[in-house]
C-alpha cells in the first residue's frame, strides 16, 4: 500500500482494524461495511491483548483475527515491526485504530502514513492523551465531543478530518459524558472512513484535502443528526455496536 486511496477507483477497499478493548467502534464500521454504507469491508483485525472484547466480535462476522501481544516482545520496535508485517500480510487499503492502545513508533507510522486513522475522544487540540472525559468535566466544559484524524508520530496530533460535538450535561460524570461521546464516535467513524475510501479525503503527509480542496479547519458531523441531551443519551451504546 502506498499513497492516498484515488477517487477514481470504485474497488471495495480493505479495512484492517487495530483494537485492544471492547470494540464497539469496530463493531459500527463492520454495520456501515454489511449494510453498504462504506464501500469496504474489513478483511482483518489485529489486537494487542488477547482478552480484547473486539475479537469476538470479529469472530461473529468471519472476520480473521491476530493477537500480538506486545508483553511479548522485548521492546516497542520489536512489537511494531512485527505488527507492521501482520498488518500488510492483509493487504488493507487504510488502517483503522479502534481504541488501540499503544504508543506507535515514528518508524512504524511512517510506513502508513496518509493511510492510516484515529478516533480520539476529545474535541483536538483539546485534551490528547488519556482520561479526556474526567479533565473535560473538571475544566467546566459545557461541549466535548471526539475527533478523526490521520496518524503522525505525535500521540493525537495528525490532521483532523472530522469532529462530532456533544453537550455536557450539569450532572455528567465521566461515565455519563464517555457514553454520550460513544455514540457519537459510531456515526463520526463510519463517516469518516466512508471519505477516505472514496478518495473524498486525502493526505500524503502535506495538506489535508477534502474534494481536491484544502481543509482549513475540521469537518463537522452534521449537527441535524447529532446526539441530543435526553434519556437516550445516557444509555449504552446499541449492542450491535459493541
Ligand atoms: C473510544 O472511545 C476511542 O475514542 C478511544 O478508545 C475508545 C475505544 O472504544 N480511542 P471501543 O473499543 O471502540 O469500544
């Protein structure tokens, strides 16, 4: 694989998914891929633990599936090199990171990049790292949402594509405002993903385009569609997503 995915191509695109939890974002991609909502189709998965609750989820759709452990290995190029390979025994078109946990190295990104997504749940720049819904709600913040954006070797800081926003309710607690922000990510993600393998989307490393045009700033998932405050939002998230 190399370069952005062109416009001109109409061929179904190969996913490969990197997990390390529950899966539920790989479970909202897999739906847009059965019901022809993203012209792709996942052709692996690949977990860094083997308990990850996505596998099985794989596993119900005759998904193939690898566990790379990275306890493993004896350092993080080790992991990666070998992650690299199982990644590009798929084939894949784009490579999805689904709530995988690792701290990829330069070396490793490069090999992907303009190829390779991440979903983050923080509106970006704000709060990279962990626990974003926790420091959201101790800053007073009265939006938070979650982000895509193509892969660089800084944690959380390639381009952002897409961003979905969601309120903060007075009484959230992180549990709360982390549910509401889930159901964002499974539209956001699929959307996203749909851009890309469309060539709608593309970097190569310089700017970020969207129809062939610079994007200055991110898209927004379409505000009529969004999460609304309610008592749908503090359910969880469908089960067929995760
Ligand atoms: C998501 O909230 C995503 O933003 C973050 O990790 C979580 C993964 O959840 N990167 P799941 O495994 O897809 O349910």
């Amino acid at each position: 694989m190399s370069g952005p995915i062109g416009q001109s191509d109409t061929t179904p695109r190969r996913l490969v998914v990197l997990i390390s939890g529950r899966g539920s974002n790989l479970g909202a991609l897999i739906e847009a891929c059965e019901q022809g909502r993203i012209p792709a189709r996942v052709v692996g998965v690949i977990s860094n633990r083997p308990d990850a609750g996505g596998l099985a989820l794989a596993e119900q759709h005759g998904i193939p599936r690898r566990v790379l452990n990275h306890r493993d290995y004896p350092s993080r190029e080790a992991f990666d090199a070998d992650l690299a390979t199982a990644i590009e025994d798929y084939a894949p078109d784009l490579v999805i990171l689904a709530g995988f946990m690792r701290i990829l190295t330069p070396g490793f990104v490069d090999r992907f990049t303009g190829r390779m997504l991440n979903i983050h749940p923080s509106l970006l720049p704000k709060y990279r790292g962990l626990d974003t819904h926790a420091r959201a709600l101790a800053d007073g913040e009265t939006e938070h949402g979650a982000s895509v954006h193509f892969v660089t070797p800084e944690l959380d800081g390639g381009p952002v594509i897409m961003q979905a926003r969601v309120p903060v309710a007075p009484d959230d607690t992180p549990d709360t405002l982390a549910t509401r922000v889930q159901r964002a990510e499974h539209r956001l993600y699929p959307e996203v993903v749909r851009r890309v393998c469309s060539g709608e989307i593309q970097w190569c490393g310089r700017i970020l385009q969207g129809d062939g045009r610079p994007l200055e700033a991110p898209l927004q998932l379409d505000e009529d569609t969004h999460e609304r405050s309610g008592p749908d939002d503090r359910s969880p998230p469908p089960r067929t997503a995760g």
